[in-house]
C-alpha cells in the first residue's frame, strides 16, 4: 500500500519571542503520487522540516491542507513513517528493541514482532547486531536500525527529513542504496529531504526545489532515468544532466 | 531562583561512565588504602587519648566507645533507637521521593504551574528546616509523622528539581516519533519519560537517601522520644560522650547503607550503559 500526498496552499508560520508572525513555509500546492520518490531540496532555513513536520501531522498549518489520499492530516498516524538526521535510538533498548517498538506501541504480540524484526535484520545490514545497545554503533549502523524502525511498521508514506545527512559520504551511499532497494519492493510513498544533489537524483522521481524562507517551490524537475538503478548510472551523461539542472534551479535560488 | 532558570537538562547521564578494568595493583590499593587510612586515623585517636590531653569525658578513648557499643547493643537500645530512626528516614524519603516525583512531572509538563508554584518552592528552599522544624513539631507533634515531614521536606526540592530536569530533557525528536506511532499517553510515560529521566532521578534518588537521614535527625533533635537523634541528646546531657560517637557513627553506617542500596539499584536499572552506549 502506498499513499498520495497533497500539500494545498499549505503554509506555516512560527511567533518570534517579539509576538511578531515569521513566515517559514509556503503557500505551496504540490502532490506526491502514491507509490513515488520525490525529494526536497532547499537552503537551509526554507521550511523544509517544517513541510515534514505538517505532513507528520506533528504540527498544524497557519493556512492550507496538507492530506493523505484524500484525508486532511489533522495528527500523527502510524501509516506514516519518520525519520530524522538523528537516528533517534532509545540507548536503553537493544538493537532488536529498537526495531519493535512501533509494534509494541501498536499492541503486536510479542513473537510476531521479533519475527518481523529478526526479518529484517539481514537486509539492513545488522544480522550479528540485534543484542547491541546502540551506544556501541557507529553512525551509520544507528541510522541502519532507524530505518528498520521506520519500515517496521509498513507504511504508506515514508517522511524523511535529511536522513542520512550526518554521515560520511561512504556510508550514505550505501545506505541510500540500501533504502532505493527497500523502496523498489515495497513502493512506499516517499518524500525525502536532502541537500545532496547526487542523491537526490540518483535516488528520486522527481526533485523539488524550494526557495528561500518562506519556502515555495522554485523547481519541479522530472527524473527519467531507468529503473531499477545503480550506482554506475550515476556516470552517464543522462544523469549528469539531471544533476546540472537540479544545480542549476539550487543556485538560482 | 527560577526553576526554569536550571541549566537545560543533559540528555547524557550524568554520572561518570563505569572505568575499564583496572590494573590489578589499583584494583588491591583500591580497597586497602580506604582501610589504612581508616586505620591512621584510629591510630591517631588512640595516641591522643593515651597522651591524656583531654579529659576522658571530652575525646573518649576508642576501646571506651567500643565498650560502650557493646553494651547498647547488647542491652537493645542501640536497636531501639536505630530501628526508629530508620523507620523514619525511610518514611521520609518515599513520602519526599513520591510527592517530588509527581509535582515534578507536573512541573515539567505544565509552564503554568511553574510559574504558580516555584515562588512557594524556592522560598520553601531557601529557608533552613532546622529553623522552621519548631513549627512542625507544634502542628504535627513529636512523634514520628513530624520526623516523617521534616525528611520529606529536606529531599523534596533536590528531587523535585531533578525530576523537572529529567523529564524536561526528554529528547523531543523522541517524543514526536512516537506521537507518529500513535503512542497513547500512558505509553509515551512508560517507554520513553520515565526511562529517559531515569540517570537523572537516580541521581536524586541518591542525594535523597543522605538527606533524608539528615532530615529524620533534625526532627529528633528538635523534639522526640526515642531515635538515635534522640540518643545523642540524651547522652550529651549526660556527659556520656562515648554513646554520643557510637550513635553518630550508628547514622553514618545507615546513611552509607542508604546510599549503597541506591547506588546498586541505579547499576542495575542503568546497567545498559556499560554495555555501550
Ligand atoms: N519551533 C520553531 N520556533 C520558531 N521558529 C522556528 C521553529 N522551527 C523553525 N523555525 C524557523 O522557521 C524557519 C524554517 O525552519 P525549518 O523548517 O527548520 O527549515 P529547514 O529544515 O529548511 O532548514 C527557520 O527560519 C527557522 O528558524
Ligand atoms: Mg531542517
């Protein structure tokens, strides 16, 4: 299952301590198809983890309607995955605990999650990790389990907000390659902020641009390459010239 | 003092991380050099009485204070008296802890009663409880409940401040993914505050343990009818200074076993941090 997201006249706007209004986000109109990858780029500052924050339902709109298939997104909903720059562990729980604790909350039975945790494993990567507390991970591991966190649970819609952005260039790689296979099975809707260009193209359907704060869409670029991709894609001319365009929407904005 | 003037609460525990294993020389002078100085100064004690500078009744010697411990235990006293005290201070620290850690949780939840409570708070620190355990004793006698309340007293605002501190720090990207799991109230309190506060309330939890005993003390110094507070009262009066050492040295083992017992429980709960974290 995967869901369409709909940003309508969505804005948002945050109380300065002076009781002044400060415009963060929008008016922005756009859709994520169900079933797609769309990534967000955008100077920092523009409001892109406030449009998550919306989109979470974690926060309300000072103007517009952001909705799931046709419903206005009014909380938080367990069809909807996150994740942060932050993995955002419990450092109390295993590895393994970690992973089931979407489950748990949901009221899933015991062995049925650490089946489905147990699962998963071996694709993130962390078959020999499940009794590690995750103080003794590295970065990228940290972030491996908040992704089967975020899995775990089936989504609809995955909401990424710069993931994979305090990793070493080597390990985002990988681990973005990792997350293009998961997708490419299960065709979650995905709506992933980043501010690498590669992988933004390498990873998207479709890469969105936004201005400066207040954020709107200054770019709505197609990515038409073949799937399923690789990495040796990434050297063709025809990506090339995607990643220009997108450079070239960045920097005029 | 604001409370909401304290230092934005770490996220990291605050205690020291657990050492490697230590050399195996360290590991021995660990434990032996505690003892010899214990030793020197007993020595010193023994050398000072036998130098007769004081009067027998001023520094009594050591082998007067041990006679003089034999004696109450055997006749019972000593038991009486430290079986009250304890009763006391263990009263005193669960009432203290309990209203500490619900106030605070409130506090921490609600900017509105912050503001309400903390003049009433501070001004409640910042005085003495010696100076207001009179007041107490009037409104709740000299028995036990006035013991009770003087210790509660003494380890509420420590606690209090910690549990504020604790739940404050909860790491609010925590607190939104799990309102994305739709996370009743009940299990947000469960899986995420009160596991996350706990380094900190365990901390207070062991600065509580000593006080309350201080606490217990200060209600049977002021006014009571048995208790080793009590005792030391009583002895004094009598100039029979060695039961005066042996009740001080009977709360100073209390006071290190309370403060033991919290300690091994907080090895135990946080025992996932020397697993790595
Ligand atoms: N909780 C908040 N309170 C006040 N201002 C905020 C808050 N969160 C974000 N902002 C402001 O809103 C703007 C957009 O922030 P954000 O959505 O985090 O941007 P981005 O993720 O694109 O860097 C910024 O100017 C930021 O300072
Ligand atoms: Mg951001």
């Amino acid at each position: 299952m995967s869901a369409r997201i709909t940003a309508s006249e969505l804005a948002a706007a945050y109380q300065t301590p002076d009781g002044d209004t400060l415009p963060a986000l929008g008016p922005v109109s756009f859709h994520v198809e169900a079933g797609s990858f769309v990534c967000l780029l955008g100077p920092s500052g523009c409001g892109k983890s406030t449009l998550i924050r919306l989109l979470a339902g974690l926060q309300r709109p000072s103007r517009g309607q952001a909705l799931l298939d046709n419903h206005v997104i009014m909380q938080p909903s367990r069809r909807v995955g996150l994740m942060f720059q932050d993995a955002n562990l419990m450092p109390w729980r295993t590895v393994l605990d970690n992973l089931t604790l979407p489950l748990e909350v949901a009221g899933v039975p015991k062995d049925e999650r650490l089946a489905a945790a147990r699962a998963l494993l071996p694709a993130l990567g962390l078959a020999d990790f499940e009794a590690a507390y995750p103080g003794a991970l590295s970065g990228g591991m940290a972030q491996r389990v908040a992704l089967g966190r975020v899995l775990i649970q089936k989504p609809d819609a995955l909401l990424l907000d710069e993931p994979f952005g305090a990793l070493d260039a080597m390990t985002r790689e990988r681990i973005s390659l990792d997350l293009m296979d998961m997708w490419e099975r299960q065709r979650q809707t995905v709506l992933m902020v980043t501010h690498d260009i590669h992988e933004a193209a390498l990873l998207a359907d479709r890469v969105l641009v936004f201005s400066r704060r207040p954020g709107r869409i200054a770019a709505d670029i197609r990515v038409t390459l073949p799937r399923p991709r690789r990495l040796e894609d990434t050297y063709g001319a025809a990506f090339g010239q995607i990643a220009g365009q997108v450079r070239a929407a960045i920097s005029r904005t | 003092m604001q409370l909401n003037a304290l230092p934005k609460s770490p996220t990291r525990p605050l205690t020291l991380p657990l050492a490697g294993r230590p050399h195996p020389f360290r590991r021995f002078s660990r434990r032996l050099i505690p003892l010899l100085s214990l030793g020197l100064l007993l020595l010193g004690w023994q050398v000072v009485t036998m130098l007769e500078l004081y009067p027998a009744f001023i520094i009594p010697s050591p082998a007067a204070v041990l006679e003089k411990a034999i004696e109450v235990t055997g006749d019972g006293r000593l038991w009486l008296h430290a079986s009250t005290t304890l009763a006391a201070v263990l009263s005193g620290l669960a009432v203290g802890v309990l209203a500490a850690l619900a106030l605070g949780y409130a506090i921490a939840k609600s900017v509105l009663l912050e503001t309400v409570l903390s003049p009433v708070i501070v001004a409640l620190q910042s005085t003495p409880v010696v100076a207001y355990a009179p007041l107490l004793i009037i409104w709740f006698g000299s028995g036990l409940t006035s013991k009770i309340v003087t210790g509660a007293l003494i380890v509420f605002f420590p606690m209090l401040i910690n549990t504020v501190v604790g739940i404050r720090g909860v790491p609010s990207d925590l607190r939104d993914l799990l309102r994305s799991m739709e996370a009743t109230r009940w299990q947000t309190f469960v899986k995420l505050e009160v596991p996350a506060a706990m380094p900190v309330l365990l901390s207070g939890l062991k600065i509580s343990a000593t006080l309350a005993v201080i606490g217990a003390v200060v209600g049977e110094f002021v006014s009571a009818n048995a208790g080793l507070g009590f005792l030391i009262n009583l002895a004094r009066s009598q100039y029979d200074t060695p039961l005066v050492i042996v009740a001080v040295l009977t709360l100073t083992v209390m006071a290190r076993l309370l403060y033991g017992t919290a300690t091994w429980f907080e090895r135990r709960a946080l025992a996932w941090r020397a697993r790595g974290r």
